[in-house]
C-alpha cells in the first residue's frame, strides 16, 4: 500500500462511511483497488464501481463534493451512470451499470458486485475488486494501461 498517500485515506474513509451508512453496493476498481492490493500502481483518482440506484444516490449523498453530477455518459470505450466528486484534492468517479467496450463487445462489469473482496486498511474494511478479477478484464484488453496493470498484477503475484 506505499502508494496510497493519506489524502486518498481520508477520502477512501468518507466514502465508506458516506455509502455504507445508505446502505450502496459499492467497491473499488480500477488503480486504487490495485494499489490497495500492493499492486506497484501510482493511482490518479478513486473509482468506485456501484448500481444504477447507488450511482444516483450519490448526487445527494455526496452533494457537497460534486464536480459533475451522475448521468447516464457514453463514450467510444466506456458507458455507465458516471459523475465526478472531490474530496480535498482526490477525484471520486463514482460509475453504475459499467460496462467497457473491448474486442467488438459491451462487457458488463456489474457482476462485480456480487462478488465483493474486502481488505482492512487502517480501522477501515474496503471494498475492492479481486487481482484475479483484474486479471481476466486487463488480458484481453486493447488499451495500453490495461497491458501494462496485467503485468504489474503478475509480477504481484509471483
């Protein structure tokens, strides 16, 4: 965990009171759920993986840090429930019903939660997505960063 600094403790300690306290379904993916996991990753932001119910919830439950409130948002290569929070200087994407575009097809990650890994950090139990979780999006991915976290996650392993 060196590369979590305790600026993305505190905010991963609001977002788990703030969530768990109405009850959304919710874990970290992406680089913070990698770091977490001691994976050799410097994340960016904090991204938090929910339903479509937890993801608009979110706007009031989290009103005070919004940056861009949770609307259904498609690009090229992602689609979801999408919004951006902040707390101090760490960005929150908060994504529902997320899916990723990879080799010709929509692949849901919601199935995520209901398999939900949880690790202590400090007095805090975590919700994050499994290495072997990542493993199996970041093989067969087309992006670079991906390729790249499929290694990092291998050599963790080891």
């Amino acid at each position: 965990m060196k590369n979590i600094s305790e600026a993305f403790l505190k905010a991963l300690k609001l977002i788990s009171v703030k969530l768990e306290e109405h009850d959304i379904k919710w874990m970290i993916v992406g680089s913070t759920s990698l770091a977490l996991q001691d994976v050799d990753v410097e994340p960016r932001d904090i991204d938090i993986l929910t339903n479509k119910d937890g993801a608009l919830k979110s706007n009031e439950i989290l009103k005070e840090f919004l940056i861009k409130r949770v609307i259904w948002s498609e690009t090229e290569i992602y689609k979801s429930y999408f919004g951006i929070f902040r707390f101090n200087d760490v960005l929150i994407d908060i994504m529902g019903e997320f899916s990723v575009y990879n080799r010709g097809n929509w692949l849901s990650l919601a199935s995520r939660l209901n398999n939900i890994h949880y690790i202590k950090v400090k007095e805090l139990k975590i919700p994050v997505t499994e290495l072997k979780d990542h493993l199996k999006i970041s093989k067969n991915s087309e992006l670079k960063k991906d390729r790249k976290r499929h290694e990092l996650i291998l050599k963790r392993l080891k």
